[in-house]
C-alpha cells in the first residue's frame, strides 16, 4: 500500500510556478534593501496565494540586453522557469546603443524563452527626450512592438507615474527610491495575476 500511494504523489503534486525575473539596476534593487525591492514585495504577494511558488531574481545592475541574452541560456537551463520576466533595454538606451541592435537582442531573448516552454512578460522603459526625440520615441514603441510581434505580456512602463516624480526617484534621477518599489509591485501584479489564474487552473486539473 505505501509503494502504490508513493507511486500516486507525482500524479497530484502541482507543479508550482517558477518565475524568472532578467533585468538590470531597476530589478536588482539598486539603493534599495533587497526586501523592500520590486520583486522580493511581488514574491511576498504571489505566495499568499501560491505558498510555494518561487521567483528567481536574477538581474544585475548595469546589465544591457547584450548582457541578458549572453546570461539567458544557462538562467533557463537551471530554473526551468513557467515565466521569464525580461527588464532590460534602459542602459542600452542610455548608452545611446543602435535601435536595432537592442531589437535583435531582445527577439533573440524572446525566442530563447519560448523555446525553453516559458511564457513571456516585458517591462518596458523609456529614456529621456534630451537622448533626442526621434531616439527615445522610437525606444519607447519598442516594447509594445515587441509584445505584439512575439504575443507576450506587456507593461508598456514600469516606471509610469513615478520616473517624473522627484520624490520616487534618488539623486541620480534614474533609480526610484524604496517608497517607489510598492507601485512598481503594483504595475507588474496587475498583469501577473491572470497568468497566475491561467496557470493555476491549467495545472489543477
């Protein structure tokens, strides 16, 4: 009687979710407590109703889209992720990096996710207008572009309503501050929660 109820468990068992968060400064929490970021305060609000679901952070500040797809391969090797959040794109577009080459980069991410069977959801971000208007313009469309072209999830801006208030940005005027982590928690769980109720019910039946 134990063998069979052992040989049953795998049968029941949900697998919980995994998610997989590649960014840079934004994600890792620069200037920030590690538990007061963005993604340790969406890992608190997931468990409540996953207990075990786990989010793996593995944003790096400074990171560029280059950076992100030379990292990817091995990220979704090792955690196997049900979804890949992918925040990148903002210090490429500081650096004033071709448009293009920004594109590939992140087509290229996109398709490595898909390939590994993991859903996809972009953080878009924007860059100032002194960087040029037809440069941030054309930046700013990219995410949504990309979205589309590849049917990811999307938030077009993670940084909405906060990059132009002073007082949720730090000194440099590109990180945001602490008080700012909640409403970023806020922008990514109002779109993770119904592929979280889509993943939740495909994997209870």
């Amino acid at each position: 009687m134990p063998l069979l109820i052992l040989l049953a468990l795998p049968l029941s068992v949900q697998a919980e979710p995994r998610i997989l968060v590649v960014g840079d400064s934004i994600s890792a929490g620069f200037g920030v407590p590690v538990q007061q970021g963005w993604v340790a305060l969406l890992q608190e609000s997931l468990q409540q109703r996953v207990p075990a679901v786990q989010v793996i952070n593995a944003s790096i500040s400074g990171d560029t889209t280059g950076g992100g797809l030379t990292r990817l391969p091995a990220l979704l090797q090792q955690h196997k992720p049900h979804l890949t959040i992918i925040e990148l794109g903002g210090n490429d577009g500081l650096r004033g990096i071709p448009l293009k080459v920004i594109e590939q980069n992140l087509q290229r991410m996109i398709k490595l996710t898909r390939q590994a069977n993991s859903d996809i959801l972009l953080l878009g971000m924007q860059i100032p207008p002194n960087y040029g208007a037809r440069y941030a313009s054309a930046f700013r469309e990219l995410f949504p572009k990309l979205a589309a072209q590849h049917n990811t999830l999307l938030l077009p801006f993670l940084l909405e309503g906060i990059a132009t208030r002073p007082e949720l940005m730090q000194a440099d005027g590109i990180h945001p501050t602490a008080a700012a982590q909640p409403l970023m928690h806020d922008a990514v769980l109002s779109v993770l929660n119904d592929w979280l109720d889509n993943y939740l019910s495909t994997n209870n039946d």
